[in-house]
C-alpha cells in the first residue's frame, strides 16, 4: 500500500478528469465555458450570466460525479488519501473557475455578474453534498440546478443584486451542516448500480425508458453508430427535440432566440463529444461487429459506420434548420441565417468523428475534442452574430464538403 508521501494530491488528475466520460463530459464545457468566456465582455450581460452560471455548476457536477465514483468503488479504502486527493482536486478546479470568472466581473465591472456567480455557487455545492452521500439523486439535481440556473439568467438578463447576501448565507449554511446530508462517500451496492448504469449510458439525462420506443427506432436508423455510442445517442437526440421545442415555444412571449441558439450548440457539441468518448470506451467492439451476419468484411463494416455518422450528420442539420426558423422569426436572409447555423452544427459533427477515427490515444484524443469544441463553439458564436449572409453560406458550404470527405477517407483509419 503506497504512503500518503509517495503521491502528490495533483497527480493522477487527468486520469479522473478526462478520461472518463463521465467527469470529463462536465469538465471540458467547463473549462471551454471559462477559457472563451472574455471573448464576451462587454456584449450583451446576459451571454456572460449564462457563462458563468454554466462553467461553474458544470465544474461542480463534475466533482458530483466523482463523489458517487468514490461511493460506487473502494478506491478511498484502499488507496492513502485517494479521497482527499480527489476533492483536493474539485476544490482546486473550482476555485480557478471561479477566479476567472470574478476578473470577468471586475473587468465588466458588472455587480450582477458578481450575483450570478455567488448564486451558481451555491446551486452547484447543494447538488455537490448531495450527491456525494445519495448517488441516485445526481440526475433530479441536474435537472433542477441547470433549468433553475440557466433560465434565471434568460428571464432576468441581471441578475438581482439582493441575491448576493441570500446566496452567501446559504453557500456558509451549506458548509457548516454538510455533514448533516448523511456520512459521505460511504460504499454502497446502490451507488455501484447507479455509477454501472451512467457509464453505459454516458450518464445520459434522460429517465431509463423514456420513450423507449423511439429510442429504439433511432437505434435501428442509426445502427451501427448507435452500437458504438450505446443508448445514450438516442436519449440525448430525445432530450435535444424537447428542450428545442421548450425554447420555440418561450420564444413566442419572451425573445431568446440567441440565447436559446447559444444554448443549442453547447448542447450539440456536448452531444458530438460523447458520441466520441463512448466509442472510445468500446473500441474492442469491433470485433464484436465483425461477427454479426450482415457485414461481408471489415471494409463493409467500416463504411457502414461512416454512413451511419453522415445520415446523423443530415438528420442534425435538418434539425437545426427547422428549430432555427421560428426562432428567427421574419429576421432579413432568415434562410441563409438559418442554413448557416445548421451547416456549422454539421462541420462540428463531422469534425469530431474525423479526429475520433484518426487518433486512437485518448488523451491525445480528448485534447484535440477539446480543441474542436472550443473553436466550433467560436465559429457558431459568429455566425449568430454575423450578417454576411450569402458569403458565409459559401464558405461554410466548402467547409463542410471538405469534412465530409475527409471524413470518408478517413475510415480506414478505423
């Protein structure tokens, strides 16, 4: 058994961090969330509110994670301050995304900023110290602490200063009966279901069964990529139709056409990156695949996997064009501005399944994801901003042709 000398609390970080899908499918939007986050100062307040309230429940729920990994395991028994390392290191992310994201406030100069930070703070330790005793609850909390989150800042666009002191009260009442949640990162057979089912199904949002007849067409339509993502492509395309529908229609009383655009693609590119961390996880699939009796070879095979990526590909930009119009409304060049967004939508698909047929180290595979969500994230923040109409079209046109090659020269790379 190693002693607590022979280990630094930062080592290891990102084996826990990245290379899981569930940890890392919060971390990464998080730090992206916060890298690009000055980009917007002095835009519109609301895009920095949502930034922030975003990248720091993101980086708790993260640490959430974690804490039922530590309950679902006896890592924290059997390893010398495995446990401790681990929050160490939560605590740590926390406080640098926080960091930034009170220069952004001085910077902006902005009170309410500071609000929404004070209050994100808070909303992500009571989804932290639950978690981190009840390990079926993290999927309710989500749902709770991000609608409650992100729709605060939409319908508010300022956050009320008079949250501050409530939320600092709270976040120190929090702190000091934490120990009053239950004993925490307590091993449990509950917790080890709990953590079993998130990692085969990419800790997907959706409840399981939900609409389980469609998930099951989607399967089918989507086969064999879907056998490679496993059940949470399907979930996570049920989950993107309701929450678009949620915001076309609270566009009609209330205008977020592009903060719900905004919210799109971070919704979407988290979607393009767990489609790449799970098949990851099941590269020794392949094999498997190979068997079934309707594939002749392994060219056959791998072609079929790289029509089933384009056909998702098609049916995503069909989305986005559709969820995009009523959004818009009578905008001038409303189809060219629709057709923009969606085509980008499809060059962050295809650009993050080139990189996972080619790179088969996952760190190096993460990295460059990581790479590709934070600069696909850019170019749809510029196409929602932007009123070059026509000449984006061409250009994102070749961009996408491009990928879609490269895409399919790519596959034997597989």
């Amino acid at each position: 058994m190693s002693s607590p000398q022979s280990r630094k609390w930062y080592q290891g970080w990102s084996g826990l961090w990245l290379k899981e899908a569930g940890p890392a499918s919060y971390f990464v939007p998080s730090i992206f969330a916060t890298i690009f986050s000055p980009l917007f100062i002095g835009s519109e307040p609301v895009i920095l509110n949502l930034l922030a309230m975003f990248a720091i429940i993101c980086i708790y729920a993260s640490l959430a994670l974690q804490s039922i990994r530590l309950q679902a395991t006896e890592w924290q028994a059997l390893v010398v301050d495995y446990c401790q390392h681990v929050t160490q290191q939560g605590k740590v992310f926390i406080a640098i995304i926080n960091g930034f994201m009170l220069i952004n406030a001085a910077i902006e100069q902005s009170i309410h900023l500071l609000s929404t930070i004070f209050v994100a703070n808070t909303l992500g330790l009571g989804l932290w110290l639950l978690c981190r005793v009840s390990s079926h609850l993290f999927t309710l909390g989500c749902y709770i602490i991000f609608t409650t989150g992100i729709i605060s800042c939409v319908l508010l666009e300022k956050t009320p200063v008079f949250l501050i002191p409530i939320a600092i009260v709270t976040y120190l009442v929090l702190l000091v009966f934490k120990d009053k949640f239950g004993q925490p990162y307590h091993f449990s057979s509950h917790a080890f279901a709990n953590y079993r089912h998130g990692v085969q199904s990419g800790w997907s949002p959706v409840p399981v069964g939900f609409l389980s007849s469609y998930s099951k067409y989607l399967n089918k339509q989507l086969f064999p990529l879907s056998y490679f993502v496993g059940p949470s492509l399907s979930q996570f395309t049920i989950l993107l139709v309701g929450l678009s529908a949620s915001a076309i229609i609270i566009n009609f009383f209330y205008d977020i056409s592009k903060h719900s655009m905004f919210s799109l693609t971070n919704v979407l590119l988290a979607l393009f990156t767990l489609c790449q961390w799970s098949r990851s996880q099941r590269t020794q699939s392949w094999e498997l695949l190979y068997t079934l009796p309707i594939y002749n070879s392994t060219a056959q095979a791998k072609s079929a996997f790289i029509q089933s990526a384009l056909k998702f590909t098609i049916y995503v930009g069909i989305f986005c064009f559709i969820v995009t119009l009523p959004l818009i409304g009578q905008q001038q060049w409303q189809f060219v501005y629709a057709a923009n967004f969606s085509l980008t939508a499809c060059a962050a698909f295809l650009a993050s399944f080139i990189i996972g047929n080619i790179v088969k180290n996952t760190s190096i595979m993460g990295i460059l994801l990581c790479f590709s969500y934070g600069g696909h994230m850019a170019l749809s923040t510029y196409i929602i901003q932007s009123d070059n109409g026509f000449t984006d079209l061409v250009l994102i046109s070749l961009y996408v042709c491009s990928l879609a090659l490269l895409n399919r020269f790519s596959a034997k790379y597989l």
